[in-house]
C-alpha cells in the first residue's frame, strides 16, 4: 500500500519520555502517545498533538514524574482536547490485592482522579478487559491489538512487579508529585552531575563495568510494549528492569533466544543500571533510541550503557538521541563510528526532537 506510515516520534521531554508513534497511512493515520515528559513537557506535547487530536491509545509506562507529569498538566490544564479511545495506566486499583479496597485521594492520585472523572475507557482492550497491563501468566506474552492493526506485545510488568509496588504507592506517588491534595509542583531542575571522561573510551572495557542494577518499585512496574504493524516492530521499554525482560525472553523464546527488532527505546533512558550487557546479548535491532537530556544527577544516557548497546551490536546500526548535549555528543565521534561501525542521530534543530520512520530501517 502506498502512503504507509510507522514511524516514532522522541520528543524532547527533558530527563524522561514523551513518546508519539503513528501507524496507517497520511489520509487514515492511528496514533499512539507513550509518557509525557517532566512537567514543561506539557506544551510542546500538546503543540505537537494539535488542539483536538484523536488518539487510539494514550499509555503511561508507570508512575515516575518524568514519564507523567508533562502529559498529566497537558490534560488537567486543557491544553489540547484530545479524544482518548483507550488509557493504559496500572493505578492503585490494578495491584494485585487492591481492587476491593476503598481508595483514597493518594491511592487514587492524579492521573486516575482525571481518567475516572472524565469517564475515559481505562485498560479497556479486550486483552486486559480492565485489569491490569500486563505480560500475562501465560509462556507467550499478551498481544492486545488497536485499531488499524498495531499489535501490541506486553513485555513487561509481570504480577509481581505490580505486588511488589502496591506496599511502595504512596511513597512514591508522593515522590511523583501525583497526590490530588497538593498543587502540581513546577519543575526543579536537578544541576548536573559531574562528566568523568578522560580521553577516548574503551568500549570494551566500559561494557564490561560492574555497575548495580536497577531495583526500583516503580520502574519494575513499566509497562514494556512490542509493537508490530506492517512488519516492522519497536521495542519500546519505559524504564523497565532488564531481569524483567529477560524473564519474559526466556519464557518466550527460551534461555538462548534472542529478539530482533527494528528500533528499540532503551529502558531507563540509557541507565547503566537497567541497559545491561545480559540484555543487549539477547536483544539486536538496525535502531537504539536514547530519551534523555542528560541533565540531572542521573547523567543519563550513561557512558556504559551506551558502550554495551555498540559492543553487543552488529551490522549497520543506528544509534538515535532525542537531544545533542555533553552527555551525548561524545558518539559522534569518527574515529569511534569507523571503528565500531554504527552511525548516529541528533536533532536537525535544537529542541524539536527526532522522528525514526521504521519503514525505512
């Protein structure tokens, strides 16, 4: 068919993620938001989507500030009146052993107060019928399809990232800035932390650096989606942990599988602690997308991780970056692409973002 779009939208969304991904073609085109950004994300997101967008699904990966704070002011201050059909979003009420319970103002938080009040369909694909987001019991992951023909594979959570959550909602929903009684926060930008490069890096070394993982409740609960439409598929993670992946990996492709995608947003914005060298061994693609300012204590996208993502892969591909920073401008170097072989990719204009169109992978 001529005129078919696939194509991922990273909009800068300063230390988080603010997702866009459209399928279809230019005159039946299906759009999808994932995240929303810190909070200053808001109105460049809605500048983007337009004032009266009709979204096939809006999704929140879990409830970090840098994933939801943008889209959750976009929403509560009207500044696009977007037709949502369907709200992927693991609340209090989808943790396992919470459904019964009376929810409060805190367990409820923000982003439920808004979907529930504005009677939008919440987790409503026939896949999930209302209950939680999530990979399923099964050894084949879910696949919960849209309108249009995306199929979306879950990949992550698993039941017991969501129980291992529930005891953490309000700490980290008070973390998060989601608590109904208190006024959306503006947001305080963290300084940065402190580049500890000397001279040119030995990827191999780098990769190989013993770095802990991530052990955080919320990121453990991100909803991790396989998107498949036209043949192309996009790995698009949140800030998943990589034990949760790989998990799914086993049970689905077995201890030796490997998964090989077109474009793969990596988890946790490029963090050493979640982009580890036992899941870039099973995971190849033509594309690796990094969401990150690299502004904030996190320094994200981190040096090793970006080193494992090269090491571990092969053949012509593309290392993408949603912003050209200190962080991130050491990959493009020459020497270090003739090397090892990749090519890289930064926004055309400072501040608008980068947009990967997968049917040309």
């Amino acid at each position: 068919m001529t005129g078919e779009v696939f194509r991922l939208h990273v909009l800068p969304a300063g230390i988080g993620d603010a997702l866009v991904l459209d399928y279809g073609t230019e005159t039946d085109l299906h759009r999808v938001v994932i995240d929303g950004g810190v909070g200053p994300t808001a109105q460049p997101l809605a500048d983007f989507l337009g004032p009266t967008p009709r979204l096939e699904l809006m999704m929140i990966s879990h409830i970090d500030n840098d994933h939801i704070a943008g889209l959750l002011k976009m929403l509560e201050a009207g500044l696009t009146q977007a037709t949502i059909d369907d709200f992927w979003f693991n609340g209090f009420r989808h943790l396992p052993e919470s459904g019964l319970e009376p929810m409060g103002p805190v367990e409820g938080e923000r982003l439920t107060t808004f979907i529930v009040d504005h009677q939008i369909p919440w987790n409503a694909n026939p896949a999930f019928s209302g209950g939680a987001v999530t990979r399923g019991s099964a050894e084949e992951p879910l696949v919960a399809t849209l309108p249009g023909g995306l199929a979306c594979r879950v990949l992550s959570p698993g039941r017991q990232q969501l129980s291992k959550l529930r005891p953490k909602w309000l700490p980290v929903v008070q973390e998060a800035d989601l608590d109904p009684a208190v006024p959306l926060a503006e947001e305080v930008l963290r300084p940065p932390g402190r580049l500890e490069r000397m001279g040119a890096p030995d990827l191999t070394q780098l990769a190989a650096e013993r770095t802990p993982e991530d052990n955080k409740e919320a990121n453990g609960s991100s909803i991790a989606i396989l998107a498949t439409w036209a043949g192309r598929t996009a790995l698009l993670t949140g800030d998943a942990h990589s034990d949760v992946l790989l998990e799914t990996l086993d049970r689905w492709l077995g201890p030796e599988g490997t998964l090989e995608v077109d474009l793969f947003k990596l988890p946790h914005h490029g963090s050493k602690a979640n982009v580890t060298d036992a899941l870039m061994k099973r995971v190849r693609a033509k594309c690796y997308v990094f969401s990150s300012s690299g502004q904030g204590r996190s320094q994200h996208p981190n040096d090793p991780a970006v080193a494992r993502v090269i090491v571990n892969s092969t053949g012509d591909r593309l290392l993408a970056f949603n912003y050209l920073s200190k962080r991130t401008e050491l990959w493009q170097d020459p020497a270090l692409q003739a090397k090892w072989g990749y090519r890289t990719l930064y926004p055309a204009v400072a501040g608008e973002g980068i947009m990967i169109n997968l049917l040309d992978l």
